[in-house]
C-alpha cells in the first residue's frame, strides 16, 4: 500500500517554519578510537529554546558496524528513539520519525563495534524556536 502525503498539513509545515525562521544544517565529523562504543554528542540546546530534529542522518564512512543508537540526552539520561542492528559500512542510515529537543537536551548518538580510524558522518537538519512563558 502506498501512502500519499497529507498536502495540507504539509502546506501548514511550511507556513510554521517559515514564521519560525532559525532553521539549521549541521554536520559533525568523527573519527573512532576505536572504543567498544562511540558516543557522539550534538551541541545542548539553549536556555528558553526549543529544538525539533527532522531528519538525522548517521553514516559510518569506512566499517561496518555492529550497533547504531540515536536519541535523546535529558538530564544525563539517555532515551533511545531508532535502533539499527549490523549497519553497513558506506551506508546512509536516516531516522523515522522528528525529535523534539528541550532547552538543555541534546541529540546524542551511540555506534558500537566500530575500528579504530573509522570517519562517522553525521547530518541533522532542524529548526529551532524560543520558548515563550
């Protein structure tokens, strides 16, 4: 069954980021000591401010793998979202659904099996919002 996009809400999306401004690109580059698992952390999100994650992409440029995590750091607790199990190398792993971010949180990210060398790339687009009380 194939599933159609929802225009309208679609068309609503738009309209709220575009009212929202702050949208965000960024990439993080990390090179793996070869650890049993690499912990990779985006920046904490500021005071009065609000985050919502659209797509987060993890790619292990160089090795297959034997665990990818990605969630949430929250008080220092981390709150798994995606699991994916055996990635492969060379392989663009992207999440399935948005996270939202309080102010102090952070995305965080855990490989585990990976060698020592391996260059992990990680892509997260966003947008960002202040917190009105």
């Amino acid at each position: 069954m194939e599933v159609q996009p929802n225009i309208i809400d679609l068309n609503w999306s738009l309209k709220a980021l575009a009212r929202l401004g702050n949208l965000f690109r960024r990439r993080i580059i990390h090179i793996s000591d070869g650890s049993a698992t690499i912990t990779i952390d985006d920046e904490q999100v500021h005071t009065a401010r609000m985050q919502m994650l659209t797509r987060v992409c993890v790619e292990n440029e160089t090795s297959d793998y034997d665990r990818l995590r990605l969630g949430v750091l929250s008080s220092g607790l981390f709150q798994p979202h995606e699991e994916e199990n055996n990635p492969n190398s060379d392989t663009l792993y992207w999440m399935s659904e948005e996270i939202m971010l309080g102010e102090s949180e952070n995305l965080r990210i855990e490989l585990t099996g990976t060698t020592a060398d391996d260059r992990i790339s990680v892509y997260i687009i966003g947008y960002e919002a202040r917190i009105i009380t």
